[in-house]
C-alpha cells in the first residue's frame, strides 16, 4: 500500500520523536532498533525504506537537535 507525501512525513516526524526520545533517556549505544520500530509500529524494512541505519537515525536526530539550538538562539537575539 502506498503512503501519500503527508503519511510518509508523519511517520517520518513520529519515528523520529521515538528515536530522540530513546537516545536521550538511553544513549545511543543502548537502544536497539527493534524496540524502536515496535513502538512505531513499523517493520525493520520501513525503518530502511527512510532511514539506511541506526546512524542514520542518529544522524536526522542530531540534525533535528542543532535546529533546535539554531532557533533558540534566535529567539534570545
């Protein structure tokens, strides 16, 4: 079954949510990728379908974090 742009996006944004909130509270080394994608209800294939790893995963998180700071900053200007 195909996903529109806006499911894909969402599942994107809410696989990502997880992911940040198990790194931060577990740290990166201790989070496996299948209790990732249970909580999202995802196969490990839809994970790969986004994202290619576990870095990956960290990767778009980190990316997600530095926004965050970006615009943070910004705000305190």
């Amino acid at each position: 079954m195909r996903k529109t742009k806006k499911e894909t996006n969402l599942t994107i944004k809410r696989l990502l949510e997880i992911v940040r909130h198990h790194f931060t509270e577990k740290g990166y080394a201790n989070v496996a990728l299948e209790e990732i994608v249970k909580e999202a209800e995802l196969t490990r294939g839809a994970n790969y379908h986004h994202f290619q790893n576990k870095k990956g995963l960290f990767l778009a998180v980190f990316e997600e974090v530095q926004k965050d700071i970006g615009h943070h900053v910004e705000k305190k200007q």
